[in-house]
C-alpha cells in the first residue's frame, strides 16, 4: 500500500496534463508517480529485511538455547 497514493495523485496530475497540453503538469504527475514506485520499493524492502532478520534472530535463539541445555547437562557419574 505504500506510495498507492502518490501513484494514484500522480497519474490524476499526468491526464489532467496531457488533455490540457500543459507539459509540466504531466511531467509533474509523472514524477509524482515514480515516487509512489519509489515508497513501495522501499516498503519492499524493508518488509524483506525484517524478515531476514527475524530468521536469524530465530537461529541465533534457538542456538543459544541449545548451548544453554548442552552446559546444563549432569556430568557423567563414571569420570
């Protein structure tokens, strides 16, 4: 949903330029456009990062819960 509403200002802004000829407007809303790509890519991004991110720290918690019951282990009686 990031940058949806950009997309949508921008491509508002493009029409409205193109059917009045106004070149600027529709370079505008183009541009308006790209930043709404823009947001989405980073909203993208980040989501995968947390992700990655959340599966290492699973790892990282799961070995360090694995050391915990390795150093709690009785030692053996016949040594």
């Amino acid at each position: 949903m990031a940058g949806e509403k950009d997309k949508l200002k921008g491509k508002v802004k493009e029409v409205a330029g193109a059917v009045t000829g106004d070149a600027s407007t529709e370079n505008e809303g183009k541009l308006e456009q790209a930043k709404g790509n823009l947001k989405g890519a980073a909203e993208n991004l980040k989501q995968r990062a947390k992700e990655a991110m959340g599966g290492l720290a699973d790892k990282a918690k799961d070995a360090s819960e694995e050391a915990e019951r390795e150093t709690r282990r009785d030692p053996d009686p016949d040594d």
